[in-house]
C-alpha cells in the first residue's frame, strides 16, 4: 500500500505580498546597518588590533592584544570607570522602568481633560532645558554657587537625619532614597519614549480581558498582576534593552574613550576600549534578555 506524503502548502498571495512589504520596510534600516554598523564594527575591531599613525595617512602595525592589556590592566582609571558604568546602569534602568510603566497606566486612565494632563506631562519631557529646570528647582543646572550648594547640603542632613533618628533605617538604605531623589528629573526626563512605548501598549489591550476580571471579583491590585503587567510584559523587555543602552552611551566612558583617541591621539587604545565596552554590552543585554524572557508572555 502506497501510502502519498501531503505537499505543504504554499503561503497564500496575500502572505507573499505581506512577506514582500515587510522586506521592502526594512530595506533602509538593513542597508543603515551595513553601512553604519557592521562595516565600522570590522574597522574598530581591527584598529583595536593595530598601533594606528595618522600623521602620514592611516598608518598599522599589528600589535595583537596589547591595547586590550593597556587599558584593562595598566589605563588607570578604563576598568573602575567600565565596572562603574554598568552597576550605576542597571539600577538607573530598573528606576526608569518603573516609573514610565507606573506613568502609562496613570495616563491611560479614564479622566476628565486625559488629553491635556498628557500634553502637559510631556512638556517637560520634550522640553528638557536648563529654563525648566530652573522653574521646577529653582537652581540651574550648571549653577555653582554657595548658596544653592549649602541649601542642597543641608536640606539632605536634614532628611537623613530624620531618616535614621526617627525611622530608624540603615544608612545603606538611606543612600538609595537619597540617590533615587537626587535624580527625579534625570529619570522623568529619559522616561518619555518607554512612556510612549508602555501607554501604547496599554491601549492595545482588550477591554474584555478588564471585564472578565472585573466580574470575576478581581481587585484593581490583582487586575494590574494578572492581566496589565502580563499582557505588556513583551514591551517591558523592549523597554529594558532600549532603557539600558541609552543609560549606557550618556555615560562618561563614552568621553574617556573619545578624549583617548582625539586628545591623546592614542587611536589604537580608543578602539580597544570600545570594543571592550561593546563586547561588555552586549554580555550584559544577553543575560538580561535571558532573565527576562523568562517572565515574558505573548498574547497569541
């Protein structure tokens, strides 16, 4: 008995043209990326490789891993700066995402003038100078002056003193709230795009799934656990690896790297170290993405 193996089915027109579509709409950001990543990444790898002289024209001569050696082992201040880096990062990520998920749903609720609370919580956001700092600090940010610095001085005595005095709280403590105030507006500023990201997410969820919660008893508490937090858990990622890697290039590595190669003309040490910081990264972002997926749950 012969027995006839089913052909797989060929994907429709409409799947063809959506495969087609698709193709064309990544064509400019696969054509960036080949120019403006992948062939500047070989170079940088092979200038890292390389004692680079640029007096005459661009000038190599191997030198194999003696750059990574300089400034991992001998730089003095590349590896505490790159160690610094990351663990001030990862806090500043988890603080950013938190607040922009806690804003979306705060602006994603039903109330009067939605609209305009938006428009105005954005504001500072997009507008994020020196002037709006000044109208919500009452200090410059650049201002230097001894007065300001003393106000600020005794004002965070004062609160760690009724911290540890009345509430009783270790000191360790004391120095996250202290660090979580001291950067309110550094951390409303960089929420804007994971704001954006979160409240569109938010919207996309069914009213349905809010109803069946509602009807079965479920508290605000326990709607937010079980059906927001799970339903907008993908974006929560996309957040985080966006979040980390713009905590991670406003950092001051970026200008000792620079300062390296521009103004120590030390061009082979720079591109060790970005390496060093890229490879770093990417290591970092893997191990996140990793955790996270874990507790990640798409909606089919």
């Amino acid at each position: 008995m012969q027995t006839t193996k089913k052909k797989a089915k060929k994907p429709s027109s409409f799947y063809r043209r959506q495969d087609r579509w698709g193709l064309l709409m990544m064509t400019p950001w696969l054509i960036g990326i080949l120019i403006f990543f992948l062939k500047p990444l070989v170079e940088i790898c092979i200038y890292s490789l390389n004692d680079i002289n640029i007096e005459n024209g661009l000038q190599m001569s191997w030198v194999g891993i003696q750059n990574f050696n300089y400034v991992l082992r001998v730089h003095s201040t590349f590896y505490q700066d790159l160690i610094k880096t990351f663990t001030q990062a990862l806090p500043n990520t988890v603080l950013i995402i938190f607040f922009s998920l806690f804003a979306a749903v705060l602006l994603n609720g039903k109330f009067k003038f939605r609209g305009a609370a938006r428009v105005l919580f954005f504001l500072p956001i997009v507008m994020a100078t020196d002037l709006i700092s000044i109208e919500l600090t009452g200090v410059s940010m650049g201002e230097t002056g001894s007065n300001a610095a003393s106000e600020t001085v005794t004002g965070a005595m004062m609160l760690a003193n009724f911290l540890v005095e009345g509430m009783g709280l270790p000191m360790q403590m004391i120095s996250m709230i202290g660090n979580v105030i001291g950067n309110v507006f550094e951390t409303i500023k960089l929420s804007g795009v994971q704001i954006l990201i979160f409240l569109a997410g938010l919207q996309s969820v069914s009213p349905s799934m809010y109803e069946v919660a509602k009807m079965e008893g479920a508290t605000a508490y326990e709607t937010f656990w079980k059906v927001t937090l799970p339903t907008v858990s993908p974006l929560v990622l996309t957040n985080v690896i966006y979040t980390l890697t713009d905590n991670l290039m406003r950092t001051k590595l970026i200008d000792t790297i620079q300062d390296t190669a521009f103004a120590a003309s030390q061009y082979g040490n720079s591109a060790a170290m970005s390496v060093s910081f890229l490879f770093l990264t990417l290591v970092v972002i893997g191990i996140v993405v990793i955790l996270l997926r874990k507790v990640v749950f798409y909606n089919d």
